[in-house]
C-alpha cells in the first residue's frame, strides 16, 4: 500500500535531528560574536585614535577666555587638515598646545587610550595644556594696545566680537620668526600672549577651530574675523625679538 503524498497546505513534520542543529549554529554565532568583539572595539578605537589625531576633534571650552564667541561648557569641533596645507592666518580661532601642563608625565596605555576617545568625541576635558584663542599677529608683526584698542603693524583692527573691553595698554610685542601672537576675546579675562603663554609656537597649533556643535542652541559656524590693510612684518629672530609685556 502507498504511501499517502503531502499535499499543499500540510505540516510538514521536520526530522528530530535538525532543530537542535539550529540552536547550535545559533549559538556558535553568538561566541563567534563575542569572540570577535575585542578586535571590533579595538579596530573602533584605532579609527578614533586616527580621526582625532590626524582630521577632526572635540573640544569641550572649560572657561571664559573666548566669550561671547565661545561659551563655557560649549562642544566645538577643530579640523586638522587646513593648516597641513597652508599656515594659520590672522582672526582664526584656533587650538594649540602651550608649555603649561598639570597632566602627569605617565600613564597607563589602557587609560590613555580611554582619555583619547573621550577627548575625541567631546565628553572628557582636554590637556590641560590645549589652549583656545584667537590668532592677532604673525611672524614679524608689531602689535600694541592702546586704551584696549589693539593695532598690528599701526593698523586698527575692527573687532566686532569684543564685549568685554580691557582698557589697559600694552606692548608692543614684536612677533619672532616661527611665533604667534594670541588673544582671547574676554580681553579682561584671558590668559594669553601678552602674559603667561608669551609668543607661541607655530609648530604647536593643533587645528582651527571650525563649529559648535553643542549646546542646541550655539551651534553655527566659527569663521575668522577679516583684518583687512595690514602689511606684513619683518620677521625677528627669538633673540631679536621684544620680552613679553607682563603687566597685568
């Protein structure tokens, strides 16, 4: 006697043998996953690692230096490729690293790494020794501040991002050959180039500052000021050059 055929719309009956078949390449994907996972997590945390060091990173501002234009606690992103192809220019805000640092001078591997992707994606402070201001003068300019007012190489600039004015004068500063010249645009309340970070390595900018990012409501664009019918100075040595003005 035949057997009865299956017709359409039927159960099928599956042999015992294949569903526990199933549930064990179910669970070889789930350890393979595992098993991949740290060289996931390392090849995510190389990529940031070369993000950061080579095109952008975010800055977190930890004080007033920069205000209005930066705000306390604002996430700004700085892009690493312009000044690979050109120098930093007068007006531009941008990072860099001065001679002060109340980092220790080790650390754990694991723990640096960990700091870096932080600092990358803006959650952790940065160095302590990363610095945000405004470039103001060039190798061989001559700056000075006259009632607060500052001119490079006798020129007034026009500087509409100023709010809180500083009525000092000072300087002038003469710019050295392979030096910048900074200020931060709280004049009353910056640490800068005519006190204690005095003329400032070129070699050192980080990256120029590009845009805000958080919070919602100061994101936008940070473009440099235009300093317009300034001539260029003539370069000093660092031996040549005029002291820093630490009158405060």
């Amino acid at each position: 006697m035949s057997e009865p055929h299956a017709t359409a719309g039927d159960p099928v009956s599956t042999p015992s043998g294949r569903e526990p078949a199933r549930e064990d390449r179910g669970g070889s994907s789930l350890g393979a996953f595992f098993r991949e996972l740290p060289v996931l997590l390392l090849v995510a945390f190389v990529l940031a690692f070369l993000l950061r060091t080579f095109v952008v990173q975010v800055f977190y501002i930890p004080s007033q230096s920069m205000e209005p234009t930066l705000q306390v606690n604002d996430r700004m992103v700085v892009e690493k490729i312009s000044y690979l192809f050109r120098e930093p220019r007068r007006g531009e805000i941008v990072v860099f690293e001065g001679e002060r640092s109340s980092l220790p001078t080790e650390e754990e591997t694991s723990a640096r790494l960990l700091r870096g992707v932080g600092q990358f994606l803006g959650v952790v402070p940065a160095n302590a020794r990363d610095f945000v201001k405004r470039v103001i003068g060039l190798p061989g300019d001559t700056i000075r501040i006259e009632d607060g007012r500052v001119f490079v190489n006798d020129v007034p600039l026009e500087e509409p991002y100023v709010e809180f004015e500083d009525t000092k004068t000072q300087g002038p500063y003469e710019v050295p050959e392979g030096k910048l010249f900074f200020l931060g645009d709280n004049r009353p309340n910056s640490s800068d180039s005519r006190y204690t970070l005095g003329y400032v390595d070129a070699d050192a900018v980080v990256g120029r500052a590009a845009v805000v990012i958080w919070p919602v409501e100061h994101i936008g664009g940070l473009g440099g000021a235009d300093y317009e019918g300034i001539d260029e100075g003539s370069a000093r040595s660092g031996d040549e050059a005029a002291l820093v003005d630490d009158a405060s």
